[in-house]
C-alpha cells in the first residue's frame, strides 16, 4: 500500500553519514525500517528529519544522566483549586513517555532543568544511540538527550538506502549463517570428542602393551 501524503509527512525521514562504520550502519537502517522510519539517501533529502553521526561528546552522556536522575522542565504551570507550582519534566536518558508533572519544590536546580531546551531544530544531529535506544523502548527518543554538536554540511553526502527486499534477504543471510556457524561448531565438538576417544584408546593400548610386555619379563 502506498503512503499518504500526510502518512509520508509524519514519518521520521532519517540519514546515515557515512562517517558511521558500514556494518554499523546496516544495522542502524535495518531497525530504523523496523521502527517504521524512511532512510533517505541525503542529507540534503526534502523534509529530512535526523542525521546519524558519530558520537563525539566527552561530557557526561544519556546514560549519566539516567543514571543520576536529571530532570529538564519542559512547562511549568499550577495546580487546579490547590494553586500549587508544578512542573512538567523530561527524565533524562529515559522514553518521553516518562516526562511526568511534579511539584515545582522537587527540582533542585529549576534554572539548570530549564537548559538546553529549544537549542536544536530538525534536522536534528543525533548519535546512533538515539536509533538503538529507540528500539530497545519501541518508542522514539527526545533528540535532545542524544544531541551532537557539529558544523559539518552533511547535505553534500550521500548513502545508498536500504530496500525492503534487500533487508529481508539480509535477514535470510543471518539465518542461514547463524545455522551454518551451529553446524560448524557441531561438528567441531564432534571432530574433538573423537579425537579424545581415539586418545583414550591409544593410552589403553599402550597400558595394555606395558603389561603384556611386563608380564612376560617376569616370566
């Protein structure tokens, strides 16, 4: 069936700097069409919402501040009848389907929670985490917890893009390959256990040739 003009629209339209590793990539396309987003082949592509590159932060990442508990307040706003100061927070690191409304007094540092908010705009540059944790969740990441700041123009590149029959062909090759390492390790278990046995008849053979060789000394 053909996508709709405004199907088309709302789908996550994706692409893959090639400074990310081929083998890499391969498998980033494969769940990005999984998670029911397009690969374009450019940067430069009409409505082009993400481009994957290489992760080059070296301040703290989605997982420190996962596993510190950050907030970022996305609204504040107040509590019907009660008039109490809530806010509307993302946790950091975790699925925008955690973001929660909590009192205004349980955010530490409010001014702190209120950075970073706005500073990127699609296309938005994120790293291959933000695809690998997309799926390990089944729901698309905040962008801004896997945000890469880069000036390079990723317009002048281009990717192939991975087919629907080339990504099942793929699968089939995994299969397959997967079956013939079982079958290669198989027979490699089988290949040792014969030569133990074939070892341990040798040493009996020996043993018995030393008492038959003994026995007839004595004699």
């Amino acid at each position: 069936a053909k996508l709709t003009g405004n199907a088309l629209q709302k789908k996550k339209k994706i692409f893959i700097s090639p400074e990310i590793p081929q083998a890499e990539a391969l498998g980033l396309k494969q769940t990005v069409t999984k998670m029911g987003g397009l690969i374009v082949p450019s940067a430069a592509f009409p409505g082009t919402t993400h481009i994957i590159v290489s992760d080059r932060s070296t301040g703290a990442t989605y997982e420190d501040a996962r596993a510190e508990g950050r907030l970022r307040v996305l609204s504040e706003e107040e509590e019907e009848g009660s008039g109490s100061a809530l806010v509307f927070v993302h946790h950091v690191g975790w699925p925008t389907s955690f973001d929660s409304l909590i009192p205004r007094e349980a955010v530490v540092d409010l001014d702190k929670a209120k950075g970073g908010l706005g500073d990127e705009t699609s296309p938005f540059h994120v790293s291959p985490a933000w695809v690998t944790e997309s799926a390990k969740h089944q729901e698309w990441m905040r962008e801004s917890d896997f945000h890469v700041q880069t000036t390079e123009d990723y317009g002048a590149h281009a990717v192939e893009v991975v087919t629907a029959q080339e990504m099942e062909d793929l699968e089939k090759r995994s299969i397959i390959q997967k079956a013939e390492r079982a079958e290669k390790e198989r027979k490699r278990r089988e290949e040792a256990l014969r030569e133990q046995e074939r070892k341990r008849a040798e040493a009996e053979r020996e043993r018995q040739e030393r008492k038959r060789l003994k026995g007839g000394l004595k004699e």
